[in-house]
C-alpha cells in the first residue's frame, strides 16, 4: 500500500507548482488542413494571442538541416562567433539584446530577410560552408514565410475581410521587412540548482515583451522555457513541440484589428540541463507601409485606438524601448 503521507515534493518536484495551478487553459491548435482553420486562428487571435500549427507543410528536412547547421555554429569557439557581431541590430549577439541594457541567457543570429542589411559576412565564421548555410536558410525562409502568408489569408477570410490578401500582401510586398532570428539557450547552471523546470525561479533566457511585427512564426528543439502571458497577468508554460510552429500575433497586428487581436507578452526561461533552439520568423511590412485600425473592420461608433503610422516610424521608435515596454502606448490616441 502507498502511504500518500510519505510523498515530499523533493522526490516529486512535479508536485511544487501545484500551489500556483489555477485553470491552466489548453493552447489552441490549428489544423491549416481543416476548414475551420480560419475560425479557430480568428478566436484564437482573440482570447490568446497566440496557437499552434499543425500540418504547416513546411518540410520536416529544411527545418532538420536548417537546425542542424545552427547547432553547428553555436558550438563554434566564442571568438569564431564573435566575428559576425556584435549585433547590431544584425549579426550575432551573446547576452545583450537590444542596445538598450537589456540581458538574457542567450546568444543569437538575426538576420534580415533583405541581404543589403546584413552588413556581416556569414563566410567570415563559416568559411567555405557559409554558401551551404545560406542555401538553408533562404529554403527555410521562403517556406516558412508562405505558411505565414497562408495563415494571414486565412485570418482575413476569418474576419470577414473581402479582400482575401489584404493582410498578407504586406509580407508578400518585394520591400517587407522580415527577420529572422536563430536562439540558443544554454542549459543554465543557475536553473539547474533551483532543480526547476516548470518556470518559478528559472533564470530568464529571453525577458518578457511582445513582438512590433504583424506574426511571429516560432519553432524549437524539444526544449521547454517558452511562457506566455494570459489576459489575467499569468504565466503558463507552452510544452515544446519541434513538430509543429507557434504564431505570436504582433503590435502591427493589434493596431490593424484596433485592439480586437492581441499582441502575446511572452518569455524564454532557461532549462538547467538541455539546450533550446528556437528559429523565429518575424514577418513585418515594407518600411513605408502605414499601419492603422483597418476601417472594414471597424463596426458602428467604435473608437480609433490608434493613430495611422508607418512602418518605420514605428520600427525606430521601438528600437529606443527596453524589451518588456509597451511599445503601442505612443500610437494611442486619446
Ligand atoms: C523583439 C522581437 C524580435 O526578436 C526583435 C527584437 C529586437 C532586437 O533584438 O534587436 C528588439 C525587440 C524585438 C523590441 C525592442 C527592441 C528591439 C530588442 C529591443 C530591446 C528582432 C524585434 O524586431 O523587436
């Protein structure tokens, strides 16, 4: 017989949280196969801010060989890496994000989707095999970019918006301003003493914010860290899942549906045993684009919540905020 009084958490550290456990809700998931994919991405948007995607079409093997080539340059010698930095905002980056004081326990590579921007030499580090990496990443890019597009037509159409392009035209545009953005997050020693791997005390990997773009496209390795937080103020953990993509729905995103969809405050903590990796696709518009509350979908007497900027504008005055800012509060209108 099990005697339920000689449980201590120090056996079952799964038990500690249960203190905190509210109603912990299920995170959406859309299926891009399924017909009710629109209407599931529209709710979704709504309540969260925030799914997850299953058959993205995005092949198994770019994401493998992308993913391994990052694995391989992350455990290059310090100095080796240090030649494509300091980011600035593009290159690699070691603990600083921003270059407004802000720190995590990463180190990074952003790229822009417009090679002009990216003043480093990828060969500089790579060698001979920076040319098999840019083939990788501009296969992977490219794919992931379309399953952005796919799901911004479905989110138009789940809206009621005639014109089907409405929202994906802005990323398909020659000019948009996409980024894509490789992490990694090495185990933390610190994390590993609090022996916790369910959020709490964890060491902080990537500070709390939300993303300026319109859709954020993520996938990790199977390592946990990745948090949302919910309209209460709470934090839940999301269970990593390298087979499928996660959607943050931007600031650009929130502007355009005046407030309707919300852009999802979330944080990375830092696992004490295992590495994550975690790819992003930031998909934003051209520099001149104007973002402002769509009028279609605007109904009655609704007040504008913000005012018509562009892109750009937008861009430079986010890149003067510390991370966990609110961006949008400057674009309020009264
Ligand atoms: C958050 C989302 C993307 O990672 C990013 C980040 C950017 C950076 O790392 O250079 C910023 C951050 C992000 C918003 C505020 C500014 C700029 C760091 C920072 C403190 C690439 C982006 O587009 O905005």
């Amino acid at each position: 017989m099990v005697l339920l009084s000689k449980i201590t958490t120090d056996q079952y550290p799964c038990l500690r949280n249960l203190k905190q456990t509210t109603f912990i809700p299920e995170i959406p998931i859309v299926d891009l196969s399924k017909p009710d994919a629109k209407n599931i991405i529209v709710k979704a948007c709504e309540e969260f801010g925030f799914f997850k995607v299953v058959n993205h079409g995005v092949s198994m093997e770019s994401i493998s060989l992308l993913e391994s080539e990052a694995v391989k340059f992350f455990s290059m010698a310090f100095d080796q890496k240090e030649k494509v930095g300091p980011a600035n905002p593009f290159g690699y980056g070691n603990k600083k994000i921003g270059q407004n004081g802000d720190i995590g326990w990463v180190e990074y590579l952003l790229l822009s989707n417009n090679q002009d921007f990216n003043s480093f030499k990828l060969s500089t580090a790579f060698g001979k095999d920076s040319q098999k990496l840019r083939c990788l990443l501009s296969d992977y890019m490219s794919s992931v970019k379309k399953m952005g597009c796919e799901i911004l037509e479905l989110m138009a159409e789940g809206l009621n918006i005639e014109e089907k392009n409405m929202l994906s035209k802005l990323v398909t545009d020659k000019d948009s301003d996409c980024i894509f953005r490789l992490n990694h997050y090495p185990p933390c020693p610190e994390s590993r003493l609090n022996n916790n791997d369910n959020g709490g005390e964890n060491v902080i990997g990537f500070g709390e914010h939300t993303d300026p773009q319109i859709i954020s496209l993520l996938r990790s390795n199977n390592t946990s860290g990745f948090q949302i937080c919910l309209k209460d103020k709470s934090w839940i953990s999301v269970p990593s899942d390298h087979n499928s993509f996660f959607v943050n729905v931007g600031d650009s995103l929130q502007v355009m549906t005046n407030g309707r969809f919300k852009s999802v405050r979330h944080r990375v903590l830092t696992n004490g045993f295992k590495s994550r990796l975690s790819m992003i696709y930031f998909c934003g518009p051209s520099l001149s684009e104007k973002i402002a509350p769509l009028l279609c979908l605007i109904k009655g007497n609704e007040r504008l919540l913000y005012r018509e900027f562009t892109w750009f504008e937008y861009k430079k005055s986010a890149y003067a905020t510390r991370l966990s800012d609110n961006r949008l509060g400057h674009f309020e209108t009264n």
